[in-house]
C-alpha cells in the first residue's frame, strides 16, 4: 500500500522524474571526476562501468553525457569513449551569441556590454602586462599590427589577425581564468558584430594604431598610457554601437 501523500502536494510527474534523475547523475559524473583527480583530456568510464558504479541506468548516464558535453565537462569521442573535456568557456560564448541574435536592438545592447568587459579585463591586467613588458621588445606583436594596417587600407577585416595579438599579449599573462574570459569575450564580440552589419568606418584605423600604442606603452612601462590605448582600441566601436542604438530606437518610435 502506497503511503498517503501530504494534502496539497502532488505526486511529480514522468518528465520531472526523469530530469531530476538526469540532473542527479551529472552531478554524480562530475563528483566522480573530482574524486579520482581526472583532468581535461582524461578517460572516463565506459557507459556499463559507469552504470555500476554509480548504480544508475544506461539511459540516465546517456541524458547525463548529452549535458555534460554541451558544457565542454565530458567530451564524448565516437568509437573511442569519453574523456574529461576542455573545461572551456564555450557554453558562455553560446549563451551570450545567442542571446544577441534574438533582436537587432538585444544584439546592440549584448555587443555594447561585451565591450564594456572586454575593457573592464583590458584595464584589470594592466598593471600584471607592464611589469612583464617593460624594458623588452615584441617584434611579433608589431607585426600583427602591420599586417593589421595592410589589411585595413585594403578595406579588409583583420579579425584572424586581431585575435591573434590578444592571444600573443596575454599569453605571458601567469591567470589561465583572466586568458580564457579574455578569449571568450573576443569570440563573443567578433561573432555578434557580424549580425549587425557594421560597416568598417574610417575611424578603424584608430583601433589599428591603437594596437601598437598599446605595445609602446608596455614596453614603456607606462600604465596609465595603456590604458589609453585600451580606450582608443575600443572607441570607433564603441561610436557604431552607440549610433546603431539610437537608429534602432529611432526606427521604433517611427
């Protein structure tokens, strides 16, 4: 005989049943992958032996799987097995793209907040980039910056290039956390500007000789000079994105 249910509750359906029980197993996967220590790149389990370690069933550890590998935790390799993912960011970059693409006027909004961090990070490492700049000489980032230039007077994108200099900066940078959300933000902010068409003005040349400010300044040890350049990098934007709001708003009064 079942026990009588206390009065107003009611007994939990199918579908909650089963996302409690999926929900119950990624946290069980994820306890085991702290527990034995295992790192990105590592092997998991077969599907069986996680079936009776955790003593759940086959179902449960697929539905479990599937979530954990759209949060970059588990990467499942077909004919090969699971393995300890890249532990990325990724999920944040979906979200944040997704987000954007909802409306024209969301999509400005998102882009303008990403810029805002993106400077906010700029800014926070500073200090850490001058120490470890000052006094030398970067012949590679000057040329990402010449290829920048070429690439700009031929009215061409310099995305590839862009990245690569952010990636070269920081790379020195000894804060894995403040690398990666500094990588996130850069693939959120060059997947969203294409959504919104933004033409390449001729203030893009200001972001592009910003770029070798911002190596002067550190090689200079000059803080407060970085973060001017910081500024300037960000400024041509930062005027599109402020107009393309107040078109977007505009057309909505209309």
């Amino acid at each position: 005989m079942n026990p009588a249910r206390p009065p107003g509750t009611t007994a939990p359906t199918g579908s909650t049943g089963r996302r409690k029980a999926r929900w119950s197993t990624v946290e069980e996967i994820k306890d085991y992958i702290r527990e034995h220590g295992l790192r990105p790149g590592d092997p998991l389990p077969t599907e069986n032996e996680l079936c009776e370690e955790l003593g759940v069933s086959r179902s449960s550890v697929r539905e479990a799987m599937r979530t954990l590998s759209s949060l970059d935790i588990v990467e499942v390799r077909h004919g090969h097995g699971s393995f300890v993912g890249g532990l990325s960011m990724s999920p944040l970059v979906s979200g944040l793209v997704f987000r954007g693409s909802l409306n024209r006027d969301g999509t400005f909004r998102t882009l303008r907040e990403v810029v805002q961090v993106r400077i906010a990070l700029d800014m926070a490492v500073a200090e850490e980039l001058v120490s470890t700049y000052r006094g030398t000489t970067n012949e590679d980032l000057r040329e990402l910056v010449g290829r920048m230039r070429r690439r700009s007077e031929a009215g061409e994108t310099f995305v590839e290039e862009d990245g690569e200099f952010h990636r070269a900066l920081l790379s020195q940078l000894d804060n894995t956390v403040v690398r990666q959300l500094v990588g996130a933000f850069w693939e959120v902010h060059t997947s969203v500007v294409p959504m919104l068409g933004i033409a390449t003005s001729a203030e893009i040349a200001t972001t592009v000789e910003a770029h070798g400010e911002m190596i002067d300044a550190l090689e200079a040890g000059d803080v407060p000079a970085y973060h001017e350049a910081v500024l300037r990098h960000y400024a041509p934007l930062q005027h599109a994105i402020e107009q393309g709001l107040a078109e977007t708003e505009d057309g909505t009064h209309d």
